[in-house]
C-alpha cells in the first residue's frame, strides 16, 4: 500500500474525532467524515508503520446519518467534527466511545442546544484578518461567523473584521446575559467598539468592571480572564448532576473551583466549603459571587491544587484537560473522604486518574454533550471510598 494509491473500503467502526475506521490487508486507515457502513473510494494519504490516513475521493454507498455540513469552514478551521452527520448519531458516536473506553454504560444527559451555544471566542489576529487557528496546520482560518457562537458575539465579529485591527494579536470577546464583554490583546494602549465591557491587554477600559450570568436563581461575575464554562445548558448539567451525586455532609472541597460557581451551586448541601482555585482573576469572582449572592459558607483559597493538605468529607475536583497531577492523586487517595466527583473535559485523563485512584471505587459514570459539534464532551464521574 503505497501513498495516494486508491482503494473501496467499507466503514467498520468510528473514532471519537470524527473518523471512519477501515481496513486494508489487515491494516488500520482512519478516513476523516466518513460514516459507518459506508463504501467508499478512498486516497491514502499517511502511512504510518501501524496505521493509515485516507481522504474521501467518493462516496459509493452513503449512511443515512450524513447530512451536509451547514459551515462553510469546515474541515478548515479545526473547530468542528460532526457537522457532515446528524446531532443524535454525533451523542451515539461520543456514548459508544465513552462505554468503550469505561468499559460500563455511561448515563447521558440532553443538550439540546447543538448550535449558537458558546459565550466566548478567542480570535487570533494575522496581519489584520482575523479567524482561528486550526489546531492541526496551525494556519490562521479567516472568519466572519462561527455557528457555534452566541449571535450576538458573531455581529461583532463581523463589525470587527471590518476594522483596522493593526498591531492586534488576539481578541476575545464573551456574551453573558446578552451584554459583549471584549478584551484586545496586542501592541496598543486604545480601541474604540460599542460594547458593554472593554478591556486592553487584560486592562479595564471603559463600560462594566465584569459580566454577571443568572442561573438557577444565582449571579456569577466574570471578569476577562476568569475561567467560566461556556456552555449554559451543560454548565447546569453538570452541576444538578454534581450535586445529586455529591449528596449531603458536613464538608466539601472544590478542587479546581474556578469562580466558586459549583461551590455556590451547592452551598445549602453542607456546613462548610473551601474552594481552591490557581487563577487569581476567577477567585477575585469567586469572592464577588459569595457575596452577591449572600453565601457565609465558603471559603476560597488562591492556590496551586497540589499544595491542598486538609481534610473534607466529600470532594469536587474539576481539573483542566491534562487531569489531576501526581501529588493531587495522591492527596486524594489518602483523603479518607467519603465521595469524590470528578468533573472532566478530557475522557482520556479522566480514565487515567480514576485508574489511579485505587481507594476508590467508580460509582456512577455521566456526561453531556457540552461542545456539540465538535470533539469534545465533558464527563461526570462519582466514586465511593473502598
Ligand atoms: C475546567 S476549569 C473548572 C472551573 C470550575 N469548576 C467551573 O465549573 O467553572 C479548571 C480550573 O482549574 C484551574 N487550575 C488549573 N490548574 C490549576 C492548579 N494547578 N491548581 C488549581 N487550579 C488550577 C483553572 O484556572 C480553571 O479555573
């Protein structure tokens, strides 16, 4: 088998990122878009010692699950992974692969939101255009619409692709609660746009200091460089399912707490919570939230996950992609906590962090489709201590 030589191949199985799997002489080849069961006319286009990369040349047998991709950068900007199939067939790909990898079935909880769902961008900025950075060729796809965005933050994109965006790096611009907060990065100290919170290089212009969501009957401030998840309906997913897991108890442990969100979320289940966060921007929130929204329960601490030595009866840890380091496992392990729930947008790390975990055992296993369209998913495990 040699490069761009052709071959008909069936679909037999389908990766999480959006690949068909087939087989030529024994020999594995992912073909990006294509769909299971499908008879495709294939290129190769990578091979490795273990495995190939094929492109569609032509489709000789299609799936009923493809339907036409409704962008027309797909497949160019890096985003997206599931636009050339049905949103039900993009969960049943995600749930198939999480069950695979757990080995167990995983519940699911509905998103039905599959576009318009984001609240931030961040677009980066090459001799004046602006677009994404696709995360493969690292070439700077030019755009001026996302349909995964909120379109209040795609009127902007549009406003500003039409401007002079000289010596500009990056800009990211969020929607919360229909009010645009932007902030510019690059070499210049003024910018004029019509917006509700403006920020240059991380410093405070003019408009609103920081956003504020209501959710379920909470506020959360958001200043530009505060973490906050970007998904409204996952966001809620998430958090009603970590707090039935979570149950009641005296003490709780927000590992990873961002803006205390989940802490806030949760504050009536326990006595007392501590919240622990590296990014001092999202625990100057953190404390703006415990106090708009009258919460004497929590505390938040600015700190480095791995420096966490007390004691909680029950623990959250929401770590970021890579998962949990060596010294937090351990930590955990030797908690005598009852329950941990872990929350994760990395199912990989996820798997790998629970395998270490072995004074406890996994429970219960969820997720929710936070990133339609796209790769992503974000995960919820609960484990019981052995
Ligand atoms: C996925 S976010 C979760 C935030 C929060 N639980 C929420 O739902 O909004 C992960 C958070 O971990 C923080 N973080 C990353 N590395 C950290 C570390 N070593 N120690 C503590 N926090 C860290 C990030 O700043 C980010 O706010």
């Amino acid at each position: 088998m040699n490069l761009n030589e052709r071959y008909i191949v069936k679909i037999i199985d389908e990766d999480n990122i959006g690949n068909g799997i087939a087989k030529i002489d024994n020999k594995i080849i992912f073909i990006k878009n294509a769909l299971l069961n499908e008879e495709i006319e294939i290129e190769i286009i990578k091979n490795n010692k273990n495995y190939m990369k094929g492109k569609i040349i032509n489709i000789i047998s299609k799936s009923n699950k493809r339907v036409n991709p409704v962008c027309k950068y797909y497949n160019k900007c890096g985003g997206c992974n599931f636009l050339h199939t049905t949103f039900e067939n993009e969960i049943k790909i995600k749930t198939n692969y999480l069950e695979k990898l757990f080995n167990r079935k995983v519940g699911y909880l509905n998103i039905n939101n599959e576009l318009n769902y984001r609240n931030k961008v961040v677009l980066h900025i090459i001799k004046g255009k602006l677009g994404y950075f696709n995360d493969k060729t690292h070439e700077l796809c030019i755009i001026n619409h996302c349909n995964l965005l909120n379109p209040k933050i795609n009127l902007k994109i549009d406003e500003l692709s039409k401007m002079n965006l000289k010596n500009i790096n990056e800009i990211m611009i969020r929607c919360i609660n229909d009010k645009i907060m932007i902030n510019i990065i690059g070499n210049i100290s003024n910018f004029s746009i019509d917006c509700d919170s403006l920020y240059i290089n991380n410093n405070y212009i003019n408009g609103e200091k920081y956003l504020i969501d209501e959710i379920n009957n909470y506020k959360f401030s958001i200043y530009p460089e505060s973490f906050y998840q970007i998904n409204r309906e996952g966001m809620t997913n998430i958090y009603d399912k970590a707090k039935s897991y979570i149950g009641t108890s005296n003490s709780l442990l927000d590992l990873y707490c961002g803006t205390g969100t989940i802490g806030i979320w949760m504050s009536n289940n326990f006595n007392k919570i501590v919240g622990m966060e590296i990014n001092e921007s999202s625990i100057k929130n953190a404390n703006i939230n415990k106090k708009i929204n009258n919460i004497n329960n929590i505390e938040f601490i600015c700190d480095d996950a791995k420096n966490i030595k007390e004691k909680f009866d029950s623990i959250i840890v929401d770590p970021p992609r890579n998962g949990l380091s060596k010294d937090v496992i351990d930590y955990l392990n030797n908690s005598g906590s009852n329950k941990i729930v872990y929350i994760s947008c990395n199912p990989n790390t996820l798997k790998r962090d629970i395998d270490l975990l072995n004074k406890y055992e996994l429970i219960d296993l969820s997720y929710t489709n936070m990133f339609p369209r796209t790769k992503h998913c974000e995960s919820i495990a609960v484990l019981e201590r052995r």
